[in-house]
C-alpha cells in the first residue's frame, strides 16, 4: 500500500463549503442511499448488503453491524429502538467529534438506513455533553432534515416514520459504555447494567435496542450507495472498509487520516509529517489511551482489527496518540490512570478502590518517591483488577500501566530515586520550535 | 464423588461441576447458591438471596474453565451467574488463582475503609470483619491516603450513616428500590468518592427503614436507637415472634444485663422472609418506662395504693363475688393464646358468664358471627398464606392498607406484584402510595361504597383470586356478607386484623358467642363436650354481651364488674361514655403492663409479665401458629396473666386448670380440636354510603401512629410523615380550602384540625385522616369511619397555594 492510498469516502465533503448544511449535503449525493434503502430495499436486504460489507463496529470492539442489527428480535411487540453512541470521551479519541461537525447529515442518513434495517422508528443520539458545538450542530441537522420530511411522519413521501432525539450527555467518559448510556438516557445515573439480557433483548425502556457508534453509522450510506463489493475493496479481509485514524502528538501534522483499515502506522506517519524534528518515537497508543501502549518496535503492524490483537494491543478507536524520546512514560500513564480514577463510576471494587490506589503508586514514582517493590506491586493489583471488573473501563487503566511496565520497566523503577522530571525534562515533550516558545519548568509545574 | 444438593418441585435440574464436587441443582441456580449448598463458601457483600444480583462488590468472583460448551469464560461472579449444564467452576477453595482474586478484592475493600472496628457498631458480627479475616490477606500494602468524610449524617431521624465505612454495594439502595419501593436514597458523586446520600426534599419516610442496617454487611448504616448501645458478642439472641401485629413476624431479639438492646428480623421464608416493620424492629421499649407497674395496687379511701399480691387478690375477690355473674371481661386483642385461653377460662368457668369481648375497636354488628363461621377453626392448611399470595393471581384489598395495617403483608403483595406479576385491586379512598407500590389498580371508594365495588369486581374474581379482609371491613353493614358470597363462588379469602392477639383470642373463645376451639356457646353439645373436658358442672348457656353491650351495661349499672386486660379506653368508639360510665360504681379489675388510663379507673391492678419476660404463642392472620419465647427470665415482680388469674380463681374458690403458660398452651390444644357444628352467618343488610351533608369521613390507623407499643421509640415516630386530612381537589374546592389550609372536622362529640393535602386521585365527597397521629379520632370527633362530618377551612390559618 503506498502512502497516497487516502481514502476519503466518511471525509470526502468535510473541506467543502459549509459541508453541514443540508443543501451542500444532497449537493454532493446526500440523501440518496436512504431513498434507496427506503423504496427500493427490503429490511433483509440493507441487513444483508451491511453483512456482506464486512462492516465492523468503530467504537473499539469491532462486532459486525451487520450481525447486531440481525439479533433485533422482530416477534417481541416492544418497540425497537436505535441509540447511536456519541459519546467519545477516550483521551486520544477525536473521530466523530470532527465527523459531526463536518458532516451531521451523513450520520442522520446513516441512522435512517439502520432503522429501516431494524424496523425502528425511534431513534437517539447520545452525545457527551461537553462538546456543544457538535451538540448545536446535530440539533440544526435534525431540524432541517425534519423540515425537509426526511424525518417525521412518512419520511420521503414513503409510510415511513421515524424521529431522531439528540440527547446531551452530562459529562462522563462511562457513558460511553452501551449498558451506562441507556441507563443515562433513561434518566438514570449512568452505571453498566447486568447482562444477560443484553441491549438486543432488553436494551433501552426494556425494548430491543441496537446501540452503534456514530462512526459506524455514518460509513453506512456510502456501503448502500457503493455496495458491499466496493467497500470490501478497502482494507483487509477481515477488517474490510475504511476508517478514521485520528492521528496526535509529538508529529508536525496531527489530525483525521481516513485510510484503509490495515495501513501501517508507519505510513500514517508519513502522511502525518513524521515525528517533530530532531526526534523520534518513542511510543504510541494505537487506538487511545485504554490500549496497550505500542513502540518503535510495532511501526509496521497492520492496524486492523487482527494486526493490532496479534501485536498485544487492541485497535480500538484509533487513536494514535504519539510520543516522542522526551516523555516520561510514567508521566503519561500517571495522567491516564488519574483519568480513569475520575471516570470511575463506582460500582464495583476493582475499578473503584483499584484506580483509587494505583494513581497514588503512581504519583510517588513521578515524584521520585517510590518504595523498592512498588512497581512489582502495581503489577499484582493490576492483576486483582484485570478481568474481574464489572465492565471493561478498568482493563483499560490495567492495559496502560501494565504494557508501560513491560516496555519501559526502568523508567517506573527510577521512580524509587528519581523525579520523572529530572530525567525527562518535561519543557522538552511541549517545546515545538516552529511555532511555540520556550517555556520554563516552573511554569509547568505551575500547570 | 456426588452430591445431591437440592431437589425441589421443579424437577429441571442441571448438572455441574463446583470445585470437583459434581451437583444437581433447579435450573436458574445462581453458582453462589449452589456452592453454599455444598458447603463452599464464597465471600460477598453485595449478594443478598432476596435481592436481584447486581455483582457489584466483585468479591465472589470465581473461575469458569468450562462454560458447558467446552469453552472457558473470563472470571465471573459467582452471585450472578447461573449454573449451565456441565459447567465447570472454580471457587477460592480449589484454586489459588481464585483465592488470591478474592483476597485482592478484600484488600481493595480495605484500603478506603477506615478500620475502626473497636469503635463500630457492627464489629463482632460484620461480614467484612468476617471475611477479612477468612479470605483475605493478613495486611493491607496500601500506604497511600484513605477518604474521610464528616460524620455521622442523618439520613432520617433514626438512620444514621457514617460514609467512610461504606463499601458500596447498593444493598441499601436496592433494598428500597425493589423490596420496600421506597426510592429514598440513592448514590451520588462517583468512583471511589461514590456515596450513598438522602434526598433533601424526600424525606426518608418508610416503615421499613431499620432493615437497611440490618442487611448493611459493615457499619456504614446505624440507627439512632442501637447505635453505641451493645457490642454484639456480649448480646445474647433469642429467636421469636413480633407483638406488634397480626403477621408474626421472626424476631431475633438480642439482650444484655436483661434488657432487650435491639430486634432484628429473624429469617422465615413462609412469613416474613428476612424483613419486619419499623413498628416491630424499633417499637420495644414501651414495657421499661416509668409507667411500668411493679406492685399490684388496689384503691384505698380513693386512692390506688401499693398493696401485697394476698392484699390485691382478696379485694379484687371480695369485689368480683360481689358482682356475681355480672361481670364484663375485656381482655384485649394483644395477648397471647395461653393468657387468652386462660381469660375464656376464668369469664366462663370462675365468673360464669359469656360477657366476654376481645375486640377494643369499633367492629360491626355483622362480624361476629362472620368470624365464628369463616375464620375461627381454620389451620394454616386451608388459609390462605403469605407465600401463597405469590401464587394468585388476582388480589383485591377491601377495607385493608396493608402498608399501615400489616406492613410486611404489603411486602409480600409488592413482591408478588413485582415478581410474579399478580394483579392486585385496592378497594380504597384514593390512590396512595403503598398502592403504586404494589402496582395496583384502585378502585375509588367512598367508605360504605365498597359493596358495590366489589360487585364491579365480581365477574373478574375466580379461584385464583383472593380477597384480603381487613378489620375495618366489619364496620360496613353486609360487606362481611359480600365476602363471604365470594367465598361461595370458590373465591379465597383471609381475615386480616391489626392486633397481633385477635387470632388467638378468637380461638381461645373470647367473645360472647363462641367458647374455645370454635364451639358455639348456643350449642349444647358443645358446652357439654367443654364441660367434660374441663371437669367443670355447667357453662353458662346464655350469650352474653360484647363489648359494646358490656360498655353499656357498665353505663346502666347491670355489669357490676368487670376484669381487663391490657386495653386502651382512648381506642374505644364510645371512650367518652366509658369514661362517664367508670366514674359510677362499677369495680373493676385491670391485668396491665403499664399505668394507663383504665387504671386510674381501677380499683385492683395487678402487674403482669411483658411478651418479652413469657412464653406464648400468636396465631398470624394465616392461621400459623408463632412461638413467642421468652428473652429475659428476671422479671421480679410480674406475674403472667394465666398466673394472676390463676391466683384469682383459686382465691374465689373454683379452678382455672392451669397456672402457667406451659400448662395453658397443652390444655388448649387438648380441647381445640371440634369436629361439632360451626357457627352460622346471617349477613346484615347492606346499607351503602351514609346519605346526609358533609363529607363521609375515611381514615385509618397509620403503621407509626401515636400506639403506646411505640412509646419509648420517638426517633422511629419522627419517621412518619405528618399528619394530613385528604380531600379530593373537587372537594377542596367545593369548601374554598387549598393544599396545606387547615380544615377542622367536626362531629357530633368534637373536633379536630389538620392540614389539608388535596389528593390527585381521590374519590370525592370524602376526607380522609389518620386515625391517631396526633389525636384519637374516633373517640374525639365522636363519628365512625363511613358516617358524615362537618369540615370547614380554618381562615385564620390562610392557605399555601
């Protein structure tokens, strides 16, 4: 694969002028594939056509959205619902949020192919509330699309009805999780439900509910439109399409790659400007700040799905967050734990006490006063959370301390004498000599 | 090797395998239950058998090689997590991968914990302690800083919760959210700064608020009453039954230096499960105040002075002969079978007459004859049962609130609701809480209106169905008679009274018609079969008066005597005529626990024993009998009332037969069995709703009223909500009176005043109070539930709109 193989298909409008209105949308083609799916599709036939796509949730799990959207139990009398998850709160995550500001409209299309798939004709978007603008813009979209009647009663003229609820989230990364965020959306406080029954069976209001990411969603039109071949022309055999890397950190040109699935960092990094000037990676997340954190050594992994497992890590959301030779890796994971520890819900042990103790081990070898011991004790209360937590929010504080350790040990254990600042100057990973100035470490330490 | 663990009805059994040991269990067994089953103990906080799992403390957390498909599962809690067909699991016992799981999930428990046992109420008896100990490690590595809070805070009056020590398994929470369905605290904040908090504008008013601390597994939840009081390894426990009504619940009552410390709910799936009522849990002080007689008193020149036992039973001797066979006996509804035998006794066999009457409440003319013939005799086997309320499939409340009348009957009717879906009909005033609670459907009526709402029902009603009765249904004329053509048509039903004694008391006899064992009085062979058994000449053949007779007969000078036991004169209808009716020359012999307003009247008290210093038995509205045992041994100067009255027969020169509880429980149940004629039931004539001007009064005792049992509890009272009258918003405003305006009743003895509550769903015409929060109505008003009052808006107060 060379380097120009860009495949801008979800980002194809996004530098066009104002690409979010509604006019510019169906400018370019918008609307189509829900006409499509509306008048000329069966509800098995769009299932099928996602199916064949190799279509593959874009949250982190990677189930394929065909498959979920065949387990709605079309016999239960409930109403089916669809909830697409907006709630992006990962550190190093920042696809849907430039997606929906560049183009909402594709993610309300997206939205009514899906229902049409599930015979829904209710659906919600649940986005994290501290992101307004994108709040603002959705609603606009919503509106619009509604007052064109592509929402309401007899969308398109067909018998078709369907509304759209955009739902504010009140600012918490749990939410995130499918369970939590029909709890959220229910009016409750947002912790993971018990499961069975899962969302499919009893999701939102007790109903059957398809809970996908906004991202999935979106890259939906473009598979009707295009058709399954064409989309499993991109990407690999099992992680078939393209997607968003969002790419971040210490490279000269951080942003939304849509690729292929299974380009290589390496690559992305070209098309990025490679590492800052002067300096060279040192390590990086391949999809935010929950997977395991990769090296140098990894550049040329594949990341798709099956590349990024066989490396140790996970694909996630694609999030590569980039760092070079002067970030003190205890510093960083430092920060991500404390992230973890506020977003912890509080329902269960592991995830509530285990963050609670791991950020304080943490500080102490930042600050150099770390015990002999203390990083084979990270070690093992890592174990006690791994895996036995009520959902998967701890394994990803345990995925990043954990493959810290492995690939940077020495640095935790000089936190038994050393400062991480002392060793890492921390001036030097936020000084950019293009456009920053030097600042001084008293400043930092004032931040 | 093999073991079976469990065979029940449901012959679906699976077969697994726990720790090597292969069991049988009912399919849907969570691997918790299962392991306990085979003596595998997994740690848990969480976990509670009548909760749904939420598998949030994480310390069951067992191994799953094999998930019965040959696949292994990540680790799994073991208290949500159903055991499939083949199986495999692996619990802390077997593998060391587990234990060190659950030792690290202990020491994630323990390092926010504050570890002050020797301090917390719950040290001695804390599941955490417990399993610190058993299954976690000897020390903490935790060196970092531990989260405090300021403490204690109320959650109400009586719950009191210390933040640091909570450990955040939701028992609480749930406990309201599913149990009670009283949704009063929630948690609030998150991670580990996580806490559970109460509303400020919901006040936690629940009548089942205790069993939050009791099911807390550390000492996060106390209460006002217990707090500081005991270390529980110095309490010794007792397990018997609660006094304070008709269901019986379990109690485990614990004592130190011969004072009862604290209740809690005992454990008894058929009755109570593992809950009680505020009432029961709270309400035990009432026999340790100052008002507790110590010493018999008899009158001397007008006065009721100290008096030795032989000085107390010769004037009340002297007083009774006088009176001959002219005596009333009014023996309360609260005693237990043995003392109530024995008054059935005494009236018949020393006093020779049928003038006996349990019921010191207002009752209908219809309902003694309805309980000789429908509930008196029946055993627990064809009554219908609190676990059989799961399995109707309709259930219709007729002049019965459960949530005040028989608070843990209301628990079982939720559950019944919530887990097995049973339809539940309340025939009532307004639509109230404890019927959302239940999911019910309420039938809007006036009192005097429910014949014909159940009339309305009747189509819907089969043998699936069941009828609750409560005592207040005997105060409308024909509704009894209603019942009982339901009952006709294959209909169950169960009688449901407050007091925890008028079940027993009807079986030992104590009204005017009946004798011991259901015989009828107007039955020959009867009384001749009672005359053999108790080697007595002849039993008086007439019936003799009821209460209300009796009252009259004290009023008119025909009853010269009368022997009591344990009643209030404020819960009588006519308590104004009876106390007119006490300062003539009636001589009057009180059986008391406590200085009351009756033994002011008296002219001979005789202190006699508290439950909690007897034996006995309680018969619960199932017809179940209910040990009570005794807690405390040391009473020095009370007698039982079998003994007393004992004491008094031999003094009058006959015989009682018995002289203890021990010797009454066997001789009742020697003659209890009678196979002869049952009573008859002629209804009265149904009248409906009392015609006339004003509004019909409706109203109810409340579970946390002003009962003298919870005198001694006062932090349980401040519990309740406070007193309102109820009016539907078209009544309010057909009197001009808006919400929180007080209105003032009025009838024909007096008045009284309540802030008005405009209720949403009420049925008009109607105004709705509680009986004795605050005042007795009843007797104060002068005006029964069903007859018509006279209600104005008081200006002067001015109204909240």
């Amino acid at each position: 694969m060379s380097v120009d193989t860009l495949t801008p298909n979800l980002s194809d409008n996004w530098d066009q002028f104002e690409s979010w209105k509604l006019a510019n949308y169906e400018a370019r083609g918008g609307y189509k594939a829900a006409r499509k799916a509306l008048f000329e599709m069966t509800s098995a036939e769009i299932i099928d056509v996602v199916k064949e796509s190799g279509l593959r949730g874009r949250g982190g799990a990677g189930f394929p959205t065909g498959m979920k959207w065949s387990f709605i139990p079309q016999d239960n009398p409930k109403p089916k619902y669809l909830v697409v998850n907006c709630d992006e709160s990962e550190p190093g995550t920042c696809k849907d949020v430039p997606m929906l500001m560049a183009t909402p409209h594709t993610l309300v299309e997206g939205i009514i192919i899906a229902c049409k798939a599930v015979n829904s004709h209710q659906a919600f978007i649940y986005v994290r509330g501290e992101v307004l603008h994108v709040i603002r813009r959705l609603q606009k979209a919503v509106a619009d699309a509604y007052q064109a009647g592509y929402l309401g009663k007899g969308i398109f003229g067909s018998d078709y009805d369907l509304d759209i609820v955009v739902h504010s989230g009140a600012g918490a990364y749990i939410c995130g999780e499918e369970t939590a965020l029909l709890d959220s959306l229910e009016g409750r406080r947002g912790q993971p439900r018990l499961r069975p029954p899962f969302p499919a069976v009893a999701g939102l209001y007790a109903s059957p509910t398809v809970v996908n990411n906004a991202e999935s969603i979106s890259s939906v039109p473009a598979i009707i439109n295009n058709g399954a071949a064409w989309y499993k022309l991109m990407g690999t055999e099992k992680s078939s399409g393209a997607t968003i890397y969002s790419v971040s950190g210490h490279v000269m040109r951080p942003g939304q790659y849509e690729a292929p699935l299974g380009i290589t960092y390496r690559e992305l990094l070209d098309l990025a400007g490679g590492i800052r000037p002067g300096h060279r990676l040192k390590f990086f997340t391949p999809g935010g700040s929950s997977t395991p954190i990769l090296t140098d050594q990894h550049l040329d992994v594949a990341l798709d799905y099956e590349g990024v497992a066989a490396a140790g890590s996970i694909l996630g959301t694609k999030a590569l967050q980039t760092y070079d030779e002067t970030v003190s890796v205890v510093r960083t994971t430092l920060r991500y734990t404390e992230f973890y520890k506020h977003e912890s819900c509080g329902k269960c042990t592991p995830c509530r006490e285990g963050s609670w103790w791991l950020v304080q081990t943490l500080r102490n070898l930042e600050a150099g006063k770390g015990r002999e011991g203390d990083v084979d004790k990270l070690l093992d209360v890592c174990d006690n959370v791994s895996m036995k937590s009520f959902c998967t929010l701890a394994d990803g504080f345990v995925a990043c301390i954990t493959s810290a350790i492995k690939h940077f040990r020495e640095e935790f254990e000089a936190g038994y004498h050393t400062p991480a600042w002392e060793l890492f100057p921390y001036e030097k990973s936020v000084y950019f000599p293009d456009h920053r100035e030097k600042i001084t470490v008293s400043e930092v330490a004032d931040q | 090797m093999s073991t079976d663990v469990k065979t029940q009805a449901n012959p679906e059994l699976v077969t697994a395998t726990i720790d090597g040991i292969e069991v049988h269990v009912p399919k849907g067994t969570l691997v918790i239950r299962a392991a306990e089953q085979i003596g595998i103990e997994i740690p848990r906080f969480c976990d509670h058998e009548l909760l749904d799992p939420v598998a949030a403390c994480r310390a069951c957390i067992v191994e799953v090689p094999d998930a019965g498909n040959g696949r292994g599962m990540k680790p799994q809690p073991a208290c949500a997590l159903s055991l499939m067909p083949g199986m495999v699991i692996e619990t802390g016992a077997s593998s060391e991968k587990v234990a060190k799981h659950q030792s690290g999930m202990l020491e994630f428990l323990l390092i926010n914990h504050p570890l002050d046992c020797p301090i917390c109420d719950k040290g001695g008896e804390c599941p955490l302690q417990n399993q610190a100990m058993s299954h976690g490690p000897g020390e903490s590595r935790y060196e970092g800083v531990k989260r405090t809070y300021p403490k204690p805070v109320n959650i109400s009056a009586q719950l009191l919760i210390d933040r640091e020590r909570c450990v955040l398994c939701q028992r609480c929470t749930r406990f309201g959210a599913q149990i009670s369905g009283d949704d009063f605290i929630s948690l609030a904040e998150r991670g580990a700064l996580s806490q559970i908090v109460s509303y400020t504008e919901h006040p936690y008013h629940s009548v089942f608020s205790g069993n939050i601390v009791q099911i807390c597994p550390v000492g996060a939840l106390t209460s006002v009453d217990y707090r500081f009081q005991a270390r529980p390894f110095d309490l010794v426990s007792t397990a018997t039954t609660c006094e304070n009504c008709a269901v019986g619940c379990e109690l485990r009552t614990d004592h130190r230096h011969f004072q009862v410390k604290r209740r809690l709910a005992g454990n008894d799936p058929l009755v109570n499960e593992e809950w009680n009522c505020d009432k029961g849990r709270f309400g035990f002080r009432s026999g340790h105040r100052d008002d507790r007689l110590t010493t018999p008193l008899v009158r001397r020149d007008g006065a009721l002075v100290a008096a030795s036992w032989p000085e107390a039973i010769d004037v009340a001797v002297r007083g009774l002969k006088a009176a001959g066979s002219a005596v009333g006996v009014l023996p309360g509804g609260r005693l237990t079978l043995e003392n109530a035998y024995a008054y059935s006794r005494f009236a018949r066999v020393v006093l020779g007459t049928n003038s006996v009457d349990f019921r010191n409440r207002a009752y209908g003319l219809e309902e003694a004859d309805f309980l000789a013939a429908h509930v008196a005799g029946r055993d627990v086997e064809d009554s219908v049962t609190l676990a059989g309320l799961e399995k109707a499939k309709k259930i219709v409340l007729v002049g019965f609130a459960p949530e005040d009348e028989s608070p843990v009957t209301f628990l079982r009717l939720r559950k019944a609701w919530r887990k097995r879906g049973v339809e539940i009909i309340d025939i009532a005033p307004f639509v109230s809480d404890a019927a959302r609670k239940m999911g019910a459907r309420t039938v809007l009526t006036a009192p005097g209106g429910e014949i014909a709402a159940l009339a309305t029902l009747a189509e819907e009603l089969d043998a699936d169905s069941v009828v609750l009765v409560g005592e207040r249904a005997g105060l409308v004329p024909g509704l009894l008679g209603t019942v009982s053509d339901l009952a006709g048509k294959g209909v169950r039903f169960a009688w449901i009274p407050r007091r925890a004694g008028e079940l027993a008391a009807l079986e030992a006899g104590l009204l005017p018609g009946l004798l011991p064992g259901s015989r009828l009085v107007s039955d020959a062979s009867a009384r001749v079969d009672l005359q053999a058994a108790w080697g007595v000449g002849k039993l008086p053949e007439a019936e003799g008066l009821d209460a209300a007779g009796i009252w009259a007969g004290v009023a008119d000078g025909s009853v010269k005597a009368l022997v009591t036991g344990g009643i209030e004169l404020a819960d009588l209808p006519q308590a104004a005529a009876a106390r007119r009716a006490l300062a003539g020359e009636v001589f009057v012999v009180c059986l008391e626990q406590r200085a009351s307003e009756l033994t002011e009247h008296a002219d001979v008290v005789f202190p006699v024993a508290l439950l909690e210093e007897q034996i006995g038995t309680f018969i619960n509205w199932e017809h179940r009998l209910r040990e009570v045992v005794a807690v405390n041994t040391r009473t020095d100067t009370a007698m039982t009332d079998v003994r007393v009255l004992a004491a008094l027969a031999d003094a009058m020169g006959s015989q009682l037969g018995v002289r203890s509880p021990v010797e009454a429980r066997i001789a009742y149940h020697e003659i209890a069995d009678w196979q002869g004629l049952r009573g008859d039931f002629h209804p009265t004539p149904a009248n409906g709703i009392t015609p006339g001007e004003g509004l019909i009064l409706a109203g109810w005792r409340t579970a946390l009223d002003d009962s003298r049992c919870l005198d001694g509890a006062e932090t349980v009272r401040e519990t309740a909500p406070p007193p309102v009258a109820r009016m539907s918003a078209t009544t309010a405003a057909a009197l001009d009176a808006v919400s929180g305006q007080k209105v003032t009743i009025t009838g024909d003895a007096g008045q009284i005043t309540l802030p008005l509550m405009i209720t949403d769903r009420m049925v008009d015409d109607v105004v709705w109070v509680p009986l004795n929060s605050g005042i007795q109505v009843i007797p104060t008003v002068g005006v029964l539930p069903g007859q018509r009052v006279r209600v104005s808006p008081d200006e002067a107060a001015g109204g909240v709109a």
